[in-house]
C-alpha cells in the first residue's frame, strides 16, 4: 500500500473475520493473524521496502545483485 502515493491513508473496519469477510486483525476464532506483531512497523512513520519479488532465491559468490529499495514517509502538514 505504502508504495503507491495514490492511497493516502486506511481504516480497519473489523477486528476480526466474519462468515462472509476476512479482513480482520483476528481470524475467525479470534486467533492473531501472521502478520498481528508486525503493525507497529508498518505503520511507523519512516518505512523502507524491499521489493522481494524481484530478488531471485540463488546467487553465486561475488555476483552483483541489484534490489529495489522504496522508502515511504508518513508527514503532517501541508
């Protein structure tokens, strides 16, 4: 989300699932989601992202590899 300065914000609209909607911070059963210890640094204010999709899973030794970094920085003001 933070890669795209389109979106300018977000709302949690349910703290867990429901029978028809699983976008909740809580499953179901109200069991965490992976992802539940992770909300402080997602949400900090300075972010920096790595685009794992474009790193390959092997390298030889002495290889250069090039990743892209974003950094994404929340701000007040006008």
């Amino acid at each position: 989300m933070r890669k795209h300065p389109q979106i300018t914000g977000y709302i949690i609209t349910e703290f867990y699932d429901l029978y028809w909607e699983c976008n909740g911070l809580l499953d179901f059963y109200r069991n965490p989601k992976a992802y539940i210890n992770n909300l402080l640094s997602i949400n900090n204010d300075n972010l920096l992202i790595i685009d794992q999709a474009s790193i390959k899973t092997k390298f030889w030794s002495g290889e250069n590899i090039s990743i892209p970094v974003y950094f994404s920085k929340w701000f007040e003001g006008n």
